[in-house]
C-alpha cells in the first residue's frame, strides 16, 4: 500500500501564520499555523488519498497504532515548558488516574494514556531556536550577572549555590512554580529590560521575547535555567524522557512516540501539577542532548535509539535512491519535487507533503529534492 497523507494545521496560538504555507507553496490563511500530523494519533488523524482516515485503514487492515507520530512544527512564540515521563511512569500514571475516574479529557488530567514520549526534531529553516535540558548552574550564574542587584535577583543567585546543582534546580523550580518565589519572577522579567551579559546575547532575546509574550509567568525563571539551543537547517537535538524543553520559534520536522502525555512548567495558562512534575523531571544540569546524523545506505540518520521511532533523512538529487522497508513507514518531502514509487503505484511530493507506505518491502525515492522517512525503531 502506498498513498498520499494529507491533513489540515493546526491553529495553536504559538504557530507561524506563514512558515508552513510558504513550505507548502501556498497563501497565509491569516491564521497560526503551528503542526501538521501525519500519523494515526486520534488527536488528530491524517488522511489517506483515498479518503479514509489513518486510523480507518489500520484498523480495518488489522493493525496496531503507528508507535509514532511525525509532525511539521512552525513556531512564532515559545511553546510551554514541558517534559514527558518515561513508559514506566506513564503507565503508573495512566493506571492511577484511570482508577481515580478522571475523564481523559479532563483539563487536569495528565496521564492521557500509557505511553512515553521521547521526541527529535530537526531544523527546516535557517535558524531553529529552542530551550532544551537545564544549563550547568556556572553558566547560568554567569548569565544572572549582568542582570543587576535587585533583591529577587541576589535571592536566585544564591538559591542556585546552597546545594549540589541537580538539587538547587530542583528546588528553585519547584519554589518558583508553586508560587512561592513570585519576588525572583519579578526581579528577573524586569533586570531583562536592560540585562546585558557577555556571551548571552541570544539567550536574553529569547527571554525578552518571553516575558513580553507571558508577563508575570513563573516559567519566566524556569526558561532562564534553561539551555539555549540555536540549530540551522538539517541540525537537530533530543528530547527524552524527563527532560524540560521550550520550542521557541523556527520550523521543523518533529518525530516522538505516539503519546499525549504532557507535564507543564511554565509558559501556559494549562494546567500545571508541580508534584508530579517534581516526581519526573531531570534536575541534572548538562548540555542539551543533539542528534548527529549517521550515515545509513544512501541517507542519514537521526536515531534517538529508541523502539518507537527512527527518522532518516534522504536526497535524491544524485540520483534515484532505493529504501527497504520492514514495516509502516511516512515519506514527508522537504524540499525540491520527489517521487515515491513501489512497484508501479508512483506519487509526486512537493515540499510539506506525505505518503504513507505499509506492507511494502521497499520505496524508490526519485526526483530532485529531500524527504524525511518516519519509521519504527531498531529493535533488538
């Protein structure tokens, strides 16, 4: 089976009201436009051309959900602080709200199913800024001091020195998302109007931009301790388990684990649940984690090295290339016009549009241009 995945945008307040339309060729509806899904994911399923839903043909052919999810993200303005647990919080967490009889959608509840959600994303545009993993606390104190002498200020330094850096993270978070230190959040949203701090240029535009776009936010200060990644087109970084992460504007290619599972802190009116965010977020204090693609056959690859999902970069502008498949597999073009091909069924993708291939043992990639190919992960 090969067909073409089609599916409308989704209109989240963070998205880029012409990112994904100049990718696909097409007018601004005049409206965000932050994610297309393609995938089988219920939030949200993508469309066969045939005129079936996603999950309409797996079901009716036997099969099980698709483990991932493969989406175009084009962000305007920061997405919220988040971090995903790993499979086995989730699947404690699923089974203790489910016995607790909170409706799955339910604004307070988290645990929307039993899943993890690891994710990657890759770079489209020339620049995608995002804020991934907690920096080293050195750096950050670096950072705080060209923010000046105001007591909320000289409270954070100095809550960031009292212990072993994982546990001063853990406890300024908490601290600050729990109200507790709402004098460190005004402190720091007003030293950013004149903060200059050598080396963080960058770093304080992007807090700028935040405190401009959620005054008063507790994630204003979460977002600060946070490490800065800036990634060009083709570069991409990792979010697994556990680790606080803030897209802040760019386009992407984003694949993760097939899972709603989201924990808050910061950056949204949604509901936020300290405790259990404490219970799975990753205090460790490091870089953020990048993906440096491998070659693979004719392609690079992004693995994560996780079983739900692997996510290979291909170009054809040498000249056909042949994929083998052992299972569902989503063609997502990025730029140029590509061909996929499996006996003699042949589709034609222009940038921002998908196929979809199952019981296929390989796809021919033709044309002149790049896709992304989604598909399970190694196992064994």
């Amino acid at each position: 089976m090969l067909e073409t995945l089609s599916n409308a945008p989704r209109d989240y307040a963070w998205g880029s009201p012409t990112a994904i339309p100049a990718l696909q060729g097409r007018a601004p509806t005049g409206v965000p436009e932050a994610e297309v899904w393609f995938g089988d994911h219920p939030g949200s399923p993508a469309v066969l051309g045939d005129g079936r839903s996603l999950v309409a043909a797996r079901t009716e052919s036997g099969k099980a959900p698709l483990p991932f999810l493969l989406k175009i993200l084009a962000a305007s303005s920061s997405l919220s602080i988040q971090a995903h647990p790993d499979l086995a919080q989730a699947r404690a967490g699923f089974a203790r709200e489910e016995a607790a009889g909170i409706p799955r959608d339910a604004a307070e509840r988290i645990y929307r199913d039993d899943n993890h959600k690891p994710e990657i994303i890759v770079a489209l545009s020339d620049r995608f800024r995002a804020l991934v993993g907690l920096r080293r606390v050195e750096d950050t104190l670096r950072l705080l001091s060209g923010f000046g002498d105001a007591a909320g200020v000289l409270r954070l330094r100095d809550a960031l020195t009292v212990a072993a850096p994982a546990d001063a993270l853990r406890s300024v978070i908490e601290e600050v998302l729990s109200g507790q230190a709402d004098d460190i959040v005004s402190a720091v949203a007003s030293a950013l109007t004149d903060a200059e701090s050598p080396g963080f240029a960058e770093e304080i535009d992007v807090l700028r931009a935040i405190v401009r776009d959620f005054p008063g936010d507790a994630g204003i200060v979460v977002a600060l301790l946070m490490n800065l990644v800036v990634l060009r087109a083709g570069e991409a970084v990792f979010a697994p388990a556990g680790v606080l992460h803030a897209y802040q504007d760019g386009l992407g290619v984003e694949l993760m684990a097939a899972s709603d599972n989201v924990l808050r802190g910061g950056l949204t009116p949604k509901h936020i649940d300290v405790a259990e965010l404490m219970t799975i977020v990753d205090t460790e204090p490091g870089n953020a984690p990048l993906v440096i693609p491998v070659a693979d056959g004719a392609g690079e690859t992004f693995d994560a090295d996780v079983p739900d999902f692997v996510l290979t970069r291909y170009a054809t502008t040498s000249g056909p290339v042949s994929v083998t498949l052992d299972g569902p597999a989503i063609v997502l073009a990025a730029d140029g016009a590509v061909t996929v091909s499996a006996g003699d069924r042949r589709i034609d993708l222009t940038p921002g549009t998908a196929a979809y291939a199952d019981d296929e043992s390989s796809l021919v990639l033709g044309g002149s241009g790049v896709v992304y190919l989604a598909r399970p992960g190694r196992r064994g």
